[in-house]
C-alpha cells in the first residue's frame, strides 16, 4: 500500500530530477526550446470511503470517542489552473519541467448511516447511527515536477504534436468542513478550516490543434495528510445550557478525472 510518506519522498526526488532540467538546458541545450504554458481545466472528483475519528465533549465531560467506518463521499465537479515550464534540455529522449496547480473540489458528505465503534457516556458500543450531512471545500495550492514524451513531431510541432506525461507533486490543501451541531434543542451551523500536507501522482496526454493552443486530458490521484476539525458552540440541552466540544479527524484520498485546453508560447 502506497504511504503519504513514500508519495512525498517520491515527490522530492522527482522535484529534484527536473530542477536537473534547468542545470542541462543552460550548460548543454538540446535540440527542443524551452516551453511555458497556461491551462485551465473542469471534471470530477471521486473521493474515497473514509473511517472518522470522532470525539465529542458536553461541558468538558466525553460522551462520544471513537470511529466512524467507511464515510463516504460525494462525487464532486472540480476545476483548476496550472502554470508551467517545460526544460529545453533533452533527458532520456524526452523534458522535464515544472507546474504551479491550483484546483478545486467539494467532497461533500451526505446524511448516511455508518458503524460506529468505540465509547459513548463511557461505555463500549458497536452500533449503527445516523450521521448528519456536511459540507466540505478543498481547495489545493501544488507545484508538480513532470516529465514529457514528444510524438508525432514535424516542422510546425518540434516538441511534438502529441505529449504524453506523468508527474508527481505536493503542496498545501485547504480544507474547510461545515455542519451542525447535534444534541441541542435548536442545532446550530458549525465550521472549521484547515490546512495539511498532501501529494499527488498524475498522467495525461496533449494533442496540440494548433502551433500554441493544446487539448489535454489527465488524471490525478490526491493524498492528503489527517484533517483535524475542531468545533465549540454553546447550547441548551432540555433548557439547560452546554458547550458542545467536539473533534473530527481524516484524511482525503480522491481520484480526479479532467481534461482542459492550455495556450503554449
């Protein structure tokens, strides 16, 4: 099973390998120039089932503690830019380069029946219970190291009129988690933002239809390190006052599926 810490060594080390790009195309240039390039893109976000690790305090006293198994997720529209630079320097018959790529998706969650596992009013249970709908937003600020294969190419395409690629990368994923309170007599909307470490593996392919404008799609797989939400709110309980406390952990695997349109100069 692939680790967030395997992902992210891999991430460094590619890094690496296409920073050697820079060094290659100032000291011995190969026969394809440098590219930059702008794209934009759309299309879904597929997140995987997730256990929740939940905590929950009345006045300071637990009355929830433990896990929620096998969340899941909705399937989310999403959509990005990234801003790029292929190397000019030839590395095993192909570029590397690097990206900057910001995208969007909302994994949100909707109301559902779960197993839950753990303590609740300090006795062990292992239960089915309802669980209350929430909404979430990521959004991810990534830089990719990438590397390219030219085909197809001709006098108008040099670096080739068809671009196979696969990358690996990591940055900042901001999360923000909205629901509500449960155990009040009126319940109130609660939230929280986030921000963890993640990576991220892609593959894709561009064919150009014209010398600047390229059609491109891709898929990209996400891994994040845990989210830890945290919640206070005061409330009454049968018209007696509390403050809710409460703490939810997890990470965020997802599968994103897209294609876009990007200009090369």
């Amino acid at each position: 099973m692939i680790s967030f810490r395997m992902l992210r060594h891999a991430a460094a080390t590619l890094l690496s390998f296409a920073l050697t790009g820079v060094v290659l195309g100032t000291i011995s240039p190969g026969s394809s120039s440098a590219e930059p390039y702008l794209a934009g893109y759309a299309g879904a976000a597929f997140t995987a089932s997730k256990d929740l690790r939940t905590e929950l305090e009345l006045d300071g006293v637990p009355l929830v503690n433990g896990r929620a198994h096998d969340l899941t997720f909705d399937t989310s529209p999403m959509f990005g830019m990234k801003v790029g630079y292929v190397f000019g320097a030839d590395l095993l018959g192909g570029n590397t380069g690097v990206e900057l790529d910001v995208y969007h998706f909302e994994p949100d969650v909707s109301r559902q029946t779960v197993r839950f596992t753990g303590l609740f009013a300090g006795v062990p249970v292992d239960m089915r219970t309802e669980l209350q709908s929430a909404d979430i937003d990521v959004t991810a600020v990534t830089l990719n190291a990438i590397y390219r294969f030219r085909l197809a190419a001709d006098a108008e395409h040099p670096q080739g009129r068809v671009q196979p690629y696969v990358g690996i990368g990591a940055g900042a994923f901001i999360a923000r988690l909205a629901t509500t309170t449960s155990p009040f007599d009126v319940n109130r909307d609660i939230a929280d933002t986030q921000v963890r470490a993640g990576v991220q593996a892609l593959a894709g392919a561009r064919w150009f239809i014209t010398q600047h404008l390229a059609l491109f799609a891709e898929y990209k797989f996400v891994q994040t390190d845990t989210f830890s939400f945290r919640f206070k709110q005061a409330g009454t309980i049968s018209g007696v006052p509390f403050t809710e406390t409460a703490r939810d952990r997890a990470d965020i695997t997802s599968h994103l599926f897209y294609g876009g349109l990007g200009f090369h100069w």
